[in-house]
C-alpha cells in the first residue's frame, strides 16, 4: 500500500487560500499566530463536497464572538465555495479541508486593535490511509498523564491554543505503535476527551453518557449530530455526565468520534481494561452511515 505521501491527492497538500485569494504567507504579526486569537475546523472533504459543513460553520459563528471576532454566514461560505473550485481545478474531490479564523494582524501588545480584520484561511491535505478498518476493528487508547486544565470561559471553543493537546499528544507514540490515540482527564480526574475526539460510554445503571464540557474539551460537531440526531434516531438516550475513571472502566460500550474519523470503537484502554464492540455502537454507526454514506462502516 502506498504511504500518504505518494497518494495522487497529495499535489495539493499544500493549497492554501487567505481570504479567498490563493497565497502561502500570513502576516508575522496575526494574531492567530502571535497569541493563538483564532477559531479553527477540521473538515471531511467527500465528492467535492463538506457534508458537515452547516455544524462547522454554526460552531464557528456561535463561537466567533466570544473571542471578539467578527464572521458571518456569507463570508465563511464565500471563501469555502472559492476554495472547493480550486479543488475542483485539480480534480481533488476528497480529503481534508481546515479552515481557520484568526484576528488577523495586531501589532505588538495583547490588546486586540479596533476594528479587527480577521483572516479566513482554508487548506487543504489528504485523508489518512484507511479510515474504515478501525471503524470495523476498533482501536486501543492509553491514559495521558496531561491533565487538562479548567477554563469555562473557553470551555468547548476548538481555539487555536492546542499546547494542552500538543503534550498530551506527545505521551502516545513512547507507549506503543498499537496505541492510536490518548485520554484525557481534567486536574481532579473527570473524563473529558481524547487529544482529538469526543467519547462516549455505556455506564451501569447510566446508559450512554458523555462528557460535560462546561470546564475543558471541545465540542465537537460530530458530537453534536450523535446527540441532537443520531442517538434518537436509533431509538437510544445520552445525557452529559461527569464521568470517573471508575465509570469508564466500568462502561460496556465506548467509542470516540471525529468529523473526519467517524465513529470509532475502543477495544482496550491501557492499564484500565479491554471491551468487544458493542451492538449499539454499530447501531450508531449504521445511523451515521444512513445520514451520511462518506462514513462506511
């Protein structure tokens, strides 16, 4: 099989669009680089096309103003249509596509200037190699020492300040090849992520429950489909919890997910125990699949 980087898609890894124009520089001084003052999506590109697109660009324009950015519908559309022609140009209909909001350039100093001229950045790179076997598999996750600190106010916002992720991130690859991604927990031991996806488990007398994310973590956008369509389409209940690592060891059923990734089973968390695929994780997995065919399971 060949590696990423021979794959035919990666001519374009490197196609990068500021503010809809085609360009491979930013501003020494933007903000997003200088103090991380930035939103950020992860996107699956699928047959031309971002079938999540509608979560992406909600949490972007719900989450905006809470840094002091101004965005809007028409100008994240805009620069996403411009970007998908490009693609188009090259004949590249799937992979990844990020786009990133940033304050834009802010001289010296934390105060941000007024008004802000935020940049709107799309690029482009390809998919990992076979998305699908771990979703018919499953995977095994280790336990990072790293805890995530508490911040409400920046609770749940995917911001361009990933260093708690980037250290955690760091702790996987000494543990082992097998091991494909790291939990993470919050300073007084809740669960709350992994370095990048959400996670839910069947809890005893719980049923299926996720992770609040008042404190830290993410709210990712596949999450958001799971609880607002794709358990109640299958007929199942989830409600947010903070959950122990007691629970978590003690849950039947546990998968991650991701925009890109889907939904993916946990056969084995290091040191904490080892699962079977659960039916209603493939249940869900049907779901999502129903909803959106780029997610085969």
């Amino acid at each position: 099989m060949n590696s990423a980087t021979n794959r035919p898609d990666n001519i374009s890894a490197g196609l990068t669009t500021v503010n809809g124009v085609e360009s491979s520089t930013l501003a020494v001084a933007d903000r997003g680089t200088s103090y991380g003052h930035g939103l950020f999506e992860t996107m699956l590109l699928s047959a031309s096309a971002v079938p999540l697109w509608q979560y992406h660009r909600a949490r972007l324009v719900n989450d905006a103003p809470k840094l002091g950015l101004p965005v809007d519908d028409r100008s994240l559309n805009d620069n996403l249509e411009r970007f998908l022609e490009l693609l188009a140009q090259r004949s590249i209909t799937k992979g990844i596509i990020k786009i990133t909001l940033t304050a834009g350039p802010g001289g010296r100093g934390y105060a941000a200037p007024q008004p802000l001229s935020p940049q709107i950045i799309c690029q482009f790179s390809p998919l990992p190699e076979n998305l699908l076997l771990p979703r018919q598999e499953g995977v095994a996750l280790i336990q990072c020492q790293y805890s995530l600190p508490s911040n409400p106010i920046l609770a749940g916002i995917k911001h361009l300040n990933r260093l708690d992720q980037v250290l955690a991130a760091a702790e996987i690859k000494p543990q082992g090849t097998q091991y494909a991604d790291g939990i993470m927990f919050s300073q007084d031991s809740i669960l709350v992520e992994t370095t990048c996806a959400n996670i839910f488990i069947k809890a005893p007398q719980l049923g299926w429950i996720t992770p609040q994310l008042d404190q830290a973590g993410v709210r990712g956008v596949m999450r958001s489909l799971l609880m607002e369509k794709l358990f109640s389409q299958s007929g199942l209940e989830v409600s947010e919890f903070r959950v122990s690592r007691e629970q978590l060891a003690s849950a039947s059923e546990i998968f991650i997910c991701s925009s890109i990734r889907g939904l993916i089973p946990v056969t084995e968390i290091k040191d904490l125990g080892c699962w079977s695929i659960g039916q209603e994780t493939k249940l869900l997995q049907s779901a999502l699949f129903d909803l959106y065919d780029c997610y085969p399971c």
